[in-house]
C-alpha cells in the first residue's frame, strides 16, 4: 500500500504550488523503505504543509507552529523503533529556531523536510526567516533587508548528522530523501520550491531561478554534511523496558526510594515532647540546610514529626541562608516559625536576614558565632567559637558541630543522647563526617556547660 | 516508615507510584530538583527523562510521547507555565493525558525565584487560549503534594485531558514528616484502549464521553490533531461536527465535576464562621480551628485540593443558613475568594492575604476570626 493516498492533483495546494511534489517524493521515498505504516509516524507543522498529514496511511500527528520537532522528538524517546518524520515549513523553522538548532545538537534521530518557498503562504504572503534579500513580500515591500536564515549551514555546524539541500525539482530528489531517511540521527533537507500565490508572482521566482538563487546567496545545493552521529547520541531500542506503566511503583520500591537515600533507622526517643521551633541563619556554602537537615531526620527516625522551610536568595554560593526547623510529637500544620526556642547565628549575612532579635522571648536561646556583633535582645545569649573547630573537622561539618553545641547548649537535647542518636540514625556517604561533627559539637558543649561560661551580651541574661 | 521529605520529592513519588514513564522539563526555582530527580530515576532506562532547551520543548515532547502511551510529566514554576500556555491548548483539542506540575513563586515575571506566592491559581484555570476546561489541583503539604500528582495522572488517564497540579515554594522545597505507604491512593486508571475494529481517534458515543485510545506506533493508525476535527482526526469546516467537538470538550470535564472535587469538610452545626482554605495557607488555617475551638469559637473548616472545576456542591452545603462569613487566607491578591464569591452569593466573603513571600500564621486568621466576633457580639 502506498503512504501517500492523495494525487497531486487531489491535494489542497494552489496550482502550481511544489508543496504536491515533495509529498509525492517523499511517499516514493517511504514506499522504498518497505516498512509497514504503523512504525512510521508523520508530524506535520502549520501552515500550507501542515495540512498534509491527511494524504498519509501512517500514524500522523498535526500540532502547533514551530514545535512539530518536538513533538515529533517526544515520540521518538518513547518509542524509538518509529520512523518520524516532520514536515515543516520555513516559517516554523523560524518559530521553532530553537528546537531545530537543539535537536540537532542532541542529534534525535528524526527525520525533517523543510518546504522552503521563503514566504508565508498561508497567512498573506509575509517575508520568513528564509527570505532572500532584496526579495518583496507584503511585509517587505520594498525589498527584504534581514540576513536569510541559512537553515542546513545552522543545523550542520551544530551536530546534525545528515544536512542536504536540494531544488525540489531535482530530478533525483526521492533517492535523496530515501537517503536521508535512511540515515541514523537527525537528518534534514530542506528543499526549495515554488510558492505560486504570493513569492513567484512578488519575485518572479521560477524553476530556472531557484539554481541563481542558491548561486547568489551562497547556499549551495547538495550535501551539506553526512557522517555517522556517535552512538552515545543514538536511542537505543531495547534499552527501555518501561515495566513500571501499567500498575506503578509501590512507594518502597527501591527505585523510588533511592530519590532519597536510604530508609530512616531507628534512633533512640529525643525528648521533645511538645512544638520546639529552631532557626539557623548563616551563609551560603556553610552547609545551614545541611546541617539542620541532619538533626531533622534524626527527629523523624526517632518517630517525631518534622518540618524543615528554608529561605535563600537567588545567589548560590553567596548571601544569606537560613534554615528553620520545627520538631513535634504531633503533626506539623504550620511550617512557619513564630516562637523559635533556638536561634543559632553563623555569618553575619545570616544575622542580618534575621533581623530584629528584640522580638524573641527569654526562654528562647540564641547561640552566636562569637565574632558577630548582635543587637538587643531578651533571650538568653550564648556564645560560641566555631572556628577553633576547623582544625579537627572539615569546613563543611563546622555548622553542624556549631547546630550540635547549640542544641545542648540550649537545653534542647542532652549531649549523650545526641550523640548516641547519631550513633544510630546518621547513614550515607557523610555518615562518619557528620558523626565527628555531632560528637565534637556536643562535647564542646558539655564544657561549656561545665563551666557555666555563658556571656551576657546586652540585655541578656546568663 | 515515616521519611523526611520535600514536596518536590514527594511529587516525584507520587508520579512514579502512578506510572509515570516519560519527564522532560527545563531548570527553573523552585522547580528544578524534579527534573533531577526523573533524570536520576529513569538512569537506568525504565523511562525516559530529558532537560530541553526550554519549557516549549518540554511539554512538547511530553504530548508527542503521551501519544505513544507514555504517561508524561513536565515540572515549573509560573515563568514556564507562561510558556506552556499554546501547548496546554493542544493537549486539551488533541485529547493527550498529561500532567504538569507548578511550583509557584512570587511573581509576576521573573518575581522572586527563591520565594514564595499561590498566584498562579486563576492563570493555571485560564491559562490557554479557547475557554475550555482542565482540572486543575493544589497541595497543601508534602503527603498532599504525593497523593495529588498520583491522582492527577489517574484524572488524565481516565479524562485524557492536561492536569495541572500546584504546589508552592515552600511546599516545593520544604522538608516534611511523610509516611507514603499512609497515604490513601485510590486505584490506578489507565486509560480506555480502543476496541477492535477500525478505529476513529476521537470518535465517542455522548459528549461526556472520552475517547478511547490507541497509541502512535500501535498497530492501528492513528491520527493526532490540534485543529479542529472530526471523529477521524481530520480537519473539518462542518458546523455540527465542530460543535460536536467543542461541546465534547466541555462535557467530559462538567460531567466528571463530581468524582473530581477533592476536598476536606470539617464542620460545626451551626457555627457562624466557615473557612475555606487550599495551598499554603490550609496548615494554618487548620492549626487556626483547632485553636479557636478550644477557646469556645464555633468555626467550620473545608480544604480545598481540587481548584478546578470548583467544588461548588461541598462549598454551598459547607456555606449553610449559619454561616455569615466566610474567611479564605491565601498567597496572593486575594484571587480565589473573588471566585467563591461567585459561587457563594450570600455569606460575606472576606479575603485574608498575604504576598510579601511570607507564610499567613494560624494567628492571623485567630485574630481575624475573634476580630469578626467580637464585631458581632458588638453588633447585638
């Protein structure tokens, strides 16, 4: 059975149009492949060539304008023992720049013939992206001045590996769309022909000028490139087993959960048995998210609830970073923090995002790198010098041995316990950085508790 | 086995559980993690994950493979949903099973990346080109970001239609207590294979109906169309096919409005006061109740998880003779209480909102809810 169903004559397009004789070429082209029509799947843009899809016995898809290449590089992720091929024009050339430039560098292995006739058929005859300088359309009256968009030269030069332009009465035009079908990767010819209601008539464009045309921009027809895309770049069809569409994945299959790691363990009860509100505020690159994280998830493996908000500028190694963190018995309704009973400040970006400490209750404990200066505050101040840690930790453990120290030191969290609960819940490839940090942090605090050394900074009370 | 989690992971869980196989998708705050997370999940090649050159290319290759029968996400945030926005209409014409998930931020424009806003709730309803419907749901939380992403693939599947599921910045990216094998689910749907026979892709008995589907690369052809069609797929200029078409469209939504309404109604007879929650503000406005009730306040609560189509049944039997006002915190202008004010005519709609990127605190609906009464007590 033949893949196009329409004669030439049958077909919408004005007479004289060429858009006919590429269909007609190309479904000679198909036919030669002898592959049956439901592995091959037409995708057709907008515009006169976009209504072509309804002259082929295939799978046929018709979408919006410029973004037939991809949908036609969705279908063939999915399914990549299809042949697709698109059928665009050069107006969606234009429109779909980006998708052509981006598909070539990904090198999808799609097959694309471009009808080019350098102006908008359809809409009124208005100048494209492939409009020939000094060319008159009803947008360019006095003559075309934009640079035409040199489609093969673009696609070439950005991987694709089968580029060809051809005349579309080139007499050995459907061997060179069977050739170009044929080629693995992305392939393109874009063919230039005849648009006889509005560019011939305009430019006295005809089928002994399009050989001047191409002469006198520059654009020669043929081969423009053709070698073998790498296989990396190439689907590969039995890869994707896709067993998982039908029923699902149980939320404990193991490819779900490695997205986040390994299973909470079983850490011994921590002692927060009402809402208790943490807040550290330092910078960006110390790890803040991290290192709340961590006492977070040692909350929830000890059977708590948790939330974790977190607030950040748009920078990512630079500016504030602070992180707020609730733990309850009950479920959190509420992520935001009203009433923090520990405020543990690390830079002074940190600080500054923080803002007014004068608002904090006296039972509330804020736990500051030693060399800040803070404002007034009525909650209890105490002090603490992370960097005399860098010596035995990593830079990036400092926050959480800091957020450890905090924790005791506020009363939170007894030392052995954190410790102990540590011990038990920490896994993953920091597990043994982060236990040195906890442990670290915690005996610190045990000294400092020892030694009753708390400061009272201005308004506060030791 | 409780884990702690964010919305994003939690999204990309519930996705998965309901057999999502194909991602594609472009950076974007606060969004990004899903599209890394797809592209770790589907490493091993049990699906397809891609980063495009941008959002247009993203759901585009999602409706071409959903064609195919794969079962397609695409993750922004309200920039890319801008972007979505001709593709959506596609995917509404063409019939695809989609869903696209947004994680709002402050906006408009490029607004605040890092933080957060729900205004995105009416742009997500209208936010292509026609007037015709698709679901549109919201999370509140983590566990609801997990169910509603497993839900809206089920609505798609059964509906073949675009959902659109919201979440939030601090939804997104914020870590919450998640036990998901908890979570009630309900069955998965797949959608309806076509019958043997010749087979006529958008062909359907009544207008509520949803065509039955055969996949680009099946043995059966088929043709996919986002111009105006007959039953066969092909362009068409006949009036009553046309409205045939269009009416379709509009009724399959209108008459799933009942088995789509996800919501939560916790109601005191009699109370006076009704709160009407969905997205970031319902934690607050639960925590609010819970409050209040212990202070002797009579005061209903509805959630709302479906945006659209609006729960009109549950929100005019929650708005009963009692109830004289109603409060609606959310993230934005004040954008959904203009709708429930459509919907409910009589009980005062009074709009609590809040857009400065922070959260509305359980103690600014309190204050307003005890404010209300005591001007009523004041009043009598």
């Amino acid at each position: 059975m033949l893949i196009v169903t329409a004669k030439r004559a049958d077909m919408c397009y004005c007479p004289g149009c060429s858009h006919g004789m590429i269909l007609e070429a190309l479904g000679k082209a198909i036919d030669r492949l002898c592959r049956p029509s439901h592995e091959i799947c037409i995708v057709s843009d907008i515009g006169c060539i976009g209504t072509a899809d309804r002259y082929f016995s295939c799978h046929t898809f018709h979408g919006l304008h410029g973004r037939s290449l991809s949908y036609a590089e969705g279908i063939k992720r999915a399914r990549p023992d299809l042949l697709v091929i698109v059928l665009i024009g050069d107006g969606g050339c234009g429109i779909g720049t980006a998708h052509l430039v981006h598909g070539a560098r990904r090198d999808a292995g799609i097959k694309i013939v471009v009808c080019n006739n350098f102006n908008f058929g359809m809409t009124g005859g208005q100048h494209s992206a492939t409009t020939p300088c000094d060319a008159k359309t009803t947008t360019t009256p006095c003559g075309a001045t934009d640079h035409p968009f040199d489609i093969c030269a673009t696609v070439a030069a950005n991987g694709a590996s089968f580029v060809a332009r051809h005349d579309v009465f080139d007499a050995r035009l459907v061997d060179h769309l069977e050739e170009m079908l044929r080629a693995p990767g992305f392939a393109l010819v874009d063919i230039w022909e005849l648009c006889t209601a509005y560019f011939v008539p305009s430019n006295r464009l005809n089928r002994g000028s399009l050989a001047e045309l191409s002469d006198r921009l520059g654009m020669p027809f043929g081969m423009i490139r053709h070698h073998l895309p790498p296989v990396s770049a190439q689907p590969v069809e039995d890869r994707r087993s896709a067993p998982i569409k039908r029923n699902g994945l149980s939320p404990n299959d193991s490819r779900v959960v490695r997205l986040t790691g390994l299973p909470a363990q079983t850490v011994p009860a921590l002692p927060w048995n009402t809402r208790r509100e943490i807040t550290v505020a330092g910078s960006a690159g110390q790890r803040i998210r991290s290192a709340l994280g961590v006492i977070g998830e040692l909350a929830v493996s000890s059977g708590l609830h948790a939330a974790q908000q977190d607030d950040f500028p748009i920078t990512v190694r630079k500016g504030f970073s602070v992180s707020s963190l609730i733990v309850s018995p009950d479920p959190i309704l509420y992520t935001g923090l009203d009433h923090p009973d520990l405020v543990v400040l690390l830079s002074k970006d940190g600080t500054e995002r923080f803002g007014d400490l004068s608002a904090l209750a006296e039972n509330c404990s804020v736990v500051v790198d030693n060399d800040l200066p803070i404002g007034d505050t009525p909650a209890r101040v105490i002090p603490m010098v992370p960097s005399a840690w860098e010596k035995e930790l990593a830079r990036e453990a400092v926050s959480l041995a800091a957020v450890a120290f905090a924790f005791v030191v506020a009363g939170l969290i007894a030392p052995d316990l954190l410790s102990r609960a540590a011990e038990a819940g920490l896994s993953g490839p920091y597990r043994e950085e982060n236990l040195r940090a906890i442990r670290l942090g915690a005996a610190q605090s045990e000294i400092e508790l020892r030694g009753c050394t708390f400061v009272a900074a201005s308004g506060g009370q030791s | 086995m409780r884990e702690f989690i964010t919305g994003n992971q939690a999204a990309v869980r519930g996705a998965l559980r309901a057999g999502c196989d194909f991602f594609a998708g472009y950076p974007i705050t606060p969004a990004s993690s899903i599209l890394s997370d797809f592209i770790r999940a589907f490493a091993n090649g049990e699906g397809v994950a891609i980063q495009t050159e941008d959002e247009i290319a993203a759901i585009g290759q999602c409706i071409g493979a959903a064609m195919t029968g794969a079962k397609a996400l695409t993750a922004s945030s309200g920039p890319g949903l801008s972007l979505y926005s001709e593709n959506i209409g596609l995917a509404q014409m063409g019939e695809v099973p989609l869903v696209i998930v947004d994680c709002q931020r402050m906006g408009p424009a490029t607004g605040g990346a890092t933080a957060t806003g729900e205004g995105d709730v009416l742009f997500a309803r209208h936010v292509t080109s026609g007037g015709y419907p698709h679901p549109v749901l919201a999370a509140t939380d983590a566990a609801t970001a997990y169910r509603l992403t497993y839900e809206a693939f089920n609505i798609a599947e059964r509906l073949r239609t675009p959902v659109i599921v919201l979440l939030s910045k601090d939804i997104a990216l914020t870590r919450q207590t998640v036990d998901l094998d908890a979570i009630g689910l309900s069955p998965i749907v797949n959608r309806a294979p076509a019958a043997d026979g010749v087979y006529r892709p958008y062909a359907v008995a009544s207008p509520e109906d949803v065509p039955a589907f055969a996949p680009i690369g099946g043995e059966r052809l088929t043709r996919f169309t986002g111009s105006i069609h007959d039953e066969n797929g092909v362009l068409t200029t006949n009036r009553t096919k046309i409205g045939a078409t269009l009416t379709h469209l509009n009724a399959k939504i209108h008459a799933a409005e009942a088995w789509l309404e996800h919501t939560e109604e916790d109601l005191e007879p009699g109370a006076p006061t009704l709160i009407v929650s969905y997205g970031l503000a319902d934690g607050a406005a639960r925590e609010a109740v819970r409050v209040l009730r212990a202070r002797g306040h009579r005061v209903s609560h509805v959630t709302l998880y479906t945006l659209w189509p609006i729960a009109e049944r549950v929100l005019l039997r929650a708005a009963n003779a009692a109830v004289e006002r109603v409060i609606v915190p959310e993230l934005n202008i004040g954008l959904y209480a203009d709708e429930l004010r459509r919907v409910l005519r009589y009980p005062r709609i009074e709009s609590l909102t809040r857009y400065d990127g922070g959260l509305i605190s359980p103690q600014t609906i309190i204050e307003t809810v005890e404010a209300g009464a005591h001007r009523e007590s004041s009043l009598c």
